[in-house]
C-alpha cells in the first residue's frame, strides 16, 4: 500500500483530523486540520510528505478551522464546500482561491483518489471523502465522515437552530440525516470509517470511545441505521440531544468568513495585580485556571473558576466569553500560558491581552466556600439546590427541589436565581458546580456555596427525586 494515514486528535474538544500521504508521490492532504498546524507540519516532515491539498467536511461550529492557515502556510490547494444553502456556504472562498467542490468531484493526491460525497444533515453544505488507493485497488478503502457519522452514533442536526438561531432547521437536517444513511445502507459493509469525532463531543449525544470503526459494523449496531421510518427517526434523533454551547454560534461565523492567521494575533502580556484589579472593577471577565483547591483556597475577587484540570476546560470559557471584549486570566504559572492560549485560540477566543500568575495573588483575596453533606441535610429547607448538569442529567436523577440551570445558561437565565436566599450549587463531580457558584459570586451574589461531591454520594446521601428539567426558555 502506497497510502499512509496519521491520526491526530484534540482530547479538550474530542475532535480528529487526518493526513493522507501518498509515498509514491510525497504528496499528503490535511482533512478537518485544527488550528494547531505545527502537528501536521511535523508529521509531514517526519514521512517525507509536502502537503499539498487542504479541505475539510464542513463549516464547523465546535473549533476554529486551520484550513485556511495551513494552505496559507504550505502553499496547498484549498478544497471546500460548494453544496447546501446560499446562507451557508463560505465567503471567503474566491479570497483564498479555493477549488469548490460538490457531489462526485474528485482529485488525486498521487496515486491516493479522493471522492467528494454531499452527506447533508448536520450541515447542509457537509461533504464526506471517499479514498481509493488506486496504486493497488479500483475500489475504495473508506470514507472520512466528518460530522455525519461518528463510532456507534450521528452528527446532531440542529445545531443551526440552536447555536446559529436558523428557525426551522433541525427537523429538515434530521431528514436529510435520515436520506443520508440510508445512501449509506448501500454502500459496501468492508469500508473503513473515520470520523471527525469522538466521546465527549457536544456534536452529538452518545458518541462512541474508539477512534474509527467499519461500515458494516455500524449497520449492525449504530441505531441510526436500524430506522426504515423516516418519523421515527427523525424524532430518535433530534430527543436528548446535550446543550449546545453558546460559542458554537461564533465558531460558525468564523470558518464561514475566514479564521484569522494566528500571526495576526495579540501576544498576552504579565500583568500586575493593580492592573487586573482596575480591569476588575470595570467587570471585565477574567477567568482563573488554576486547580480547584487552589482557587477555593485564595482567588482574586470576582475572577470565576474554569479550571485548566479538565481537558474540556476551553469548552467552558466558550459559555461566557465575550468575543467583542478582550479576554485575560490568571494561570499557576508563565510556563502554563503557551498550552493555555493554544486551548484558547481552537475555540477562537483570539483577543487574549494578558494575565497574572499566582505570584500576584497577594491579600486581599477570598476563598469560594463549600458545603458538606452532612451540614446540607440539615439545612435543606433554607437553601436553594441549584443543579448546573444537562437537562437530561438532571431528569436522571436529582436532589429534591432543586432548581435545574446547565452551568453555560447561568448568563441568560440569572433572573431566575434568587438573591435572598443561601444557594448551594451541585453537579455530577464539584467541576461545574465550581464554575457556577463563582461566576454567581463575580455577579455580586454573596450566598453562594458549592457542593464539591460526587454524584455517587449525593444520590445516596440525600432525598432525590427523578423526572424531566423544566422547559428550557427561549434564546
């Protein structure tokens, strides 16, 4: 085989890329490339490979493309979209003369063969690539899927609706998802299936934890693929599906019109404690990413928790970043700050202008209090249970009376907290719940305590009730 496929994969956003090269040739192309370049620089190098093709599956809502810069950077033809509605299709296409392409096109990357297939659904405009190494074979190996088709799942289609505010869409994506895979149903059982991503994606609700899997496999076992009713389907598809993230709206506008080049970018500067103190007073947004203890232990006034210990901590900052202010932090250390930044700009929060290190984390400060157990059961009836997991955790199970907000609708839906009353926050590990009663207290609420306990405990040391969140308002 001529052919050679690298892997690359974003654990804090559960996205995958690919490079296919050809060694005949030395020719390689970049599918769903990310913003982080230099890993397909190095990868290329390593084998002997130029890259010389760029493309991607669709305009992606969950991270900033590096397509436009790595074609920018090597030089490569460019290949994108050209299906789907004139609303959504990409505006800087001629600027970065691109090739656009639509159902059966194809190219070469030497002896490698690359088959364009319009899979609408999550996307109007998504594509998929079918690959034939045709230095041994005259049928394909597999299909790169992007947001189509996922290990034991299906891209979400209503992501237009909820995150770009596209009314009325999601129930056509979820017929065109239908129409999709059941063109897929023909397609031959021993084709390799790579998707753009994995477990923990909000791209949709039960993705599987192994990077690629086979088509015949999935016919066997996706539950996609068991559906010969299109209404049944649609209404399987579009139930349960998780919050989507405010930041997918941005994310969208972005690699519609053209990430910036990271060259572009501000460099963040150190600042002093008297500098962050002043931005503070403004109510500029200022998230700390250092540990949970470390935080709960001594934080500036009115900083909010997102702590950098989770490897979907960017996820987090994309539910209350403001992406029409400057954005700064505080970090443990300056060492900290290239990884950080580089978490920060996949999600395009690219106007960082500075930060602190704990260095400046001098008196005054304040700890986030918290609560055990064993002193909430026996306050219950004084304090508001305010639970920040996903609506569907929530209908699992919960503490009784609690009051349902996922942690990223704390912004839009802070009228219905009250401020009279002593809150607790929980969620399914103290993570969330520590966000939330943080960016409560930044908000000059002054009762707020987090619950820091896993869920295994709270569910078995406290009254819980099961049953559906309240209907979630409108945007």
């Amino acid at each position: 085989m001529s052919m050679l496929i690298k892997y690359f994969y974003d654990e804090r956003l559960a996205q995958a890329s690919y490079l296919i090269g050809c060694a005949a040739t030395g020719e390689a192309l970049v599918i769903d490339p990310a913003r982080d370049l230099e890993q397909y620089l190095r990868a290329a190098a390593a084998h002997g490979l130029r890259i010389a093709h760029v493309t991607e599956t669709h305009i992606h809502a969950d991270f900033v493309s590096g397509a436009r810069e790595l074609a920018v950077l090597t030089g490569a033809t460019l290949y994108l979209s050209d299906v789907g509605t004139p609303e959504w299709k990409y505006t800087y296409a001629d600027a970065a003369h691109a090739v656009l392409v639509r159902d059966g096109d194809w190219w070469m990357v030497g002896k490698v063969k690359v088959e364009v297939l319009h899979t609408p659904g999550h996307t109007p405009e998504h594509i998929s690539f079918m690959i034939t190494d045709t230095a041994i074979a005259n049928k394909p190996f597999g299909v790169f899927t992007g947001d189509f088709l996922f290990v034991g799942d299906i891209g979400r289609p209503d992501l237009l609706e909820e995150a770009a505010g596209m009314i009325g869409t999601k129930e056509l994506g979820a017929r065109q998802q239908f129409a999709t895979v059941q063109r897929f149903k023909q397609l031959p059982d021993y084709l390799q299936i790579f998707p753009g991503h994995g477990a923990g994606s909000a791209c949709g609700k039960a993705l599987g934890a192994v990077p690629t899997t086979t088509l015949g496999y999935e016919k066997l076992f996706n539950p996609a693929f068991q559906f010969e009713d299109e209404a049944a389907f649609v209404a399987w598809l579009l139930e349960g599906q998780p919050e989507a993230p405010r930041y997918f709206a941005q994310m969208k506008y972005v690699n519609k019109h053209g990430p910036a080049l990271r060259s572009q970018l501000p460099v963040p500067q150190r600042l002093s404690r008297a500098e962050l103190d002043a931005l503070l007073a403004q109510g500029t947004f200022v998230a700390d990413f250092r540990s949970e203890q470390a935080f709960r232990k001594a934080h500036l006034p009115k900083t909010v928790s997102i702590p950098a210990t989770s490897s979907t901590f960017s996820t987090y900052v994309g539910w209350f970043v403001d992406y029409a202010k400057p954005f700064y932090f505080v970090t443990e250390r300056d060492a900290d700050v290239p990884e950080l930044l580089k978490a920060l700009r996949a999600i395009g929060v690219d106007d960082v202008r500075g930060y602190v290190t704990a260095e400046a984390l001098q008196a005054p400060t304040e700890h986030l209090p918290s609560i055990d157990i064993e002193r909430l059961a026996t306050q219950l009836d004084e304090v508001l249970l305010l639970d920040v997991r996903g609506a569907t955790e929530y209908a699992e199970v919960h503490l009784s009376g609690a009051l349902n907000i996922p942690v990223g609708h704390l912004p839009r839906r802070l009228a219905e907290v009250p401020r009279d009353k002593p809150i607790v926050t929980y969620c399914a590990s103290g993570y969330r719940s520590q966000i939330a009663a943080s960016w409560l207290r930044a908000q000059g609420y002054t009762q707020v305590m987090n619950l820091p306990i896993e869920k295994a405990l709270w569910s078995a040391r406290l009254p819980t009730e099961r049953g559906a969140a309240q209907m979630e308002k409108a945007l």
